[in-house]
C-alpha cells in the first residue's frame, strides 16, 4: 500500500488512520508476527488494550518494523475496574509497548458503578494534558453515558469505539456521534456479519473483491474507523487491500439497509 491511508482529524490535531488493526486474541508469538505482518501490509494504526495481554508484543513488532513512531497510531485501553489505578495502568501500558505515549486511550466499557465513569474520564483528561496520550475516548458506551461525560468536563469524548457492522449499521446513532464531534469506531467487522449475504457477494463480485473487503469499504466510505483482526498472513494482507474500488451511493444504500 504505498498511498497515503485516509484519516479522520481528532481534537488537537491528530489524525487518525480509518484502518486499523485489531489484535484481541492475538498474543505471544502469533501476535508479534500478526502485527509486524499488519505493518508490512500498510497498516498504520494498531489497536491493543491492557485486557488483551499482548502490549509487548505489540510494541516490538512496532519498533521492529522500522516505521517512524509518528507514522503509526497506536491504541491502548483501561479496564474499568482499574478505577483510582488509572495513572499507574496508562504507565504499565507504556512500559509494556516501550513507548513515551500513545495515540488514543479509551475506557474499555462503562465502569459497573456509574457514578465511577466521571471520575475515570478526569483521569483520562489528565492523562492527555501530561502528553501521555494524544487522544482520549471510550468505548462501548451509550449516547447518554457520553452525554454525561461531556455535561460534567465539557470536553467530548474523541472517538467511542463500539461493535458495529452492516448488521448492526443505525443511522441515528451514527448522527448522534456526529453531532457530537465524537469519531465512530466500528468493532468486529465480521463476527457480526454474515460473509456469504447475498448482497454482499454481488457488490463484492461487481468489483471483483471479496465480501469481507466490501464491508471494510462500507465503513471507510462511511467515515467509520475500522479494526478487522487477523492472524493469517493472506486475509491480513487482503484486510488492507481496500483502497483500488469504491462503492455507489447505491450500493451503500444497499448495505446499509441490511441493518434492518
Ligand atoms: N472495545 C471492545 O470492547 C472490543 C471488543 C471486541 C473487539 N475489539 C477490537 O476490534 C478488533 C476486531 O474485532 P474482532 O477481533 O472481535 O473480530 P473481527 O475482526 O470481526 O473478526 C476476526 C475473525 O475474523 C477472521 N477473519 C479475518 N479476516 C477475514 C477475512 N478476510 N475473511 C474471513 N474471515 C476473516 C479472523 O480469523 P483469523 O485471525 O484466523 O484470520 C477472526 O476469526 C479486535 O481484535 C479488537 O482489537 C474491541
């Protein structure tokens, strides 16, 4: 892939890759190899989090790889039961990739007590002011679980990380996102679809690419990050092959209303 990635701007200037790679159950050996597969494909932006157990992992293949640390948007996040550890777990975090800082730190999903879920995102502004990462989200959270965030900091969540797929595609709660200023991630591209939907092979075949490409695209010409995983060398390098076609309004449409 040698043209530039597409990006989405988050506050402070920071771009974003709206292709990234997910790395949750890919550790150890397979995991480093995954990761520095992900970047010889062109991938630029890697996701990770504290519960994934491959931090390391995913730090070496970063540095090994050769890339400048500029050039690759790194995400890590907390687990909310890490509430009053914060400070202490963004660190490990750090220690673990062998990085000063990362691009973008998410809550994880919504702490079980409620009342823990302002405090938290105190602690992840206070993170972003000391420059230990660019950017600040969530994940898995509700409108309203973010409303209550930005009435309490007035400072709106960068990005909510959240399961989505042409299945589950709403175009209500995508506005609400935009309204907001808060980018959309999209998790589990394919575990929520179903690859052989008849739709999806014929736009697929109408461009001469596979289903799982269209639904990558899908959520690129949407303007939605997203994250397929992979441990196998020829689907990583076909997740990222994505950028040669691109689909009608029709076609979106189409996708879009397997939504229901
Ligand atoms: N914030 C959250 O709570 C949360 C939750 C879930 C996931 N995530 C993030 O989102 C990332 C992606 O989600 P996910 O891992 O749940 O699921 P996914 O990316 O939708 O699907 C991964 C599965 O699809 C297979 N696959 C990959 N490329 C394929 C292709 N081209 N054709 C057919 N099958 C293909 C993979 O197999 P192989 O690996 O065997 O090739 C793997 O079994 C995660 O890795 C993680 O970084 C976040």
């Amino acid at each position: 892939m040698d043209h530039d990635q597409p990006t989405v701007l988050l506050p402070g200037d920071v771009r974003m890759p709206l292709l990234g790679f997910g790395t949750w159950q890919a550790t150890g050996q397979a995991g480093y190899d995954a990761v520095l597969a992900a970047l010889d494909a062109g991938y630029r932006h890697i996701d990770t989090a504290t519960m994934y157990g491959n931090e390391e992992e995913v730090g070496r293949a970063v540095k090994e790889s050769g890339l400048r640390r500029e050039d690759v948007f790194v995400t890590t996040k907390l687990p909310p039961e890490r509430v009053g550890r914060e400070r202490e777990t963004i660190e490990a975090s750090l220690r673990a990739l062998g990085l000063e800082y990362v691009d973008l730190w998410l809550i994880h999903w919504p702490p079980s007590a409620p009342s823990d879920s302002i405090p938290m995102w105190r602690e992840l502004l206070a993170a972003r002011d000391e420059n230990l990462t660019r950017a600040v989200g969530v994940s898995n959270y509700s409108t309203a679980q973010m409303d209550e965030l930005i009435q309490a900091t007035e400072e709106n969540p960068a990005v909510n990380q959240i399961r989505w797929g042409p299945s589950l595609y709403d175009r209500q709660r995508h506005a609400e996102h935009r309204d907001r200023g808060i980018v959309l991630e999209g998790y589990s591209p394919f575990k929520t679809t179903d690859l052989s939907d008849p739709v999806l092979v014929r736009i697929a075949a109408a461009h001469d690419v596979s289903p799982a490409q269209v639904v990558l695209r899908w959520h690129i010409d949407h303007e939605i990050v997203v994250i397929p995983k992979s441990v196998t060398p020829d689907r990583i390098r076909a997740n990222a092959d994505v950028w040669d076609f691109s689909l009608t309004a029709e076609e979106m449409r189409d996708i879009d209303a397997l939504g229901g």
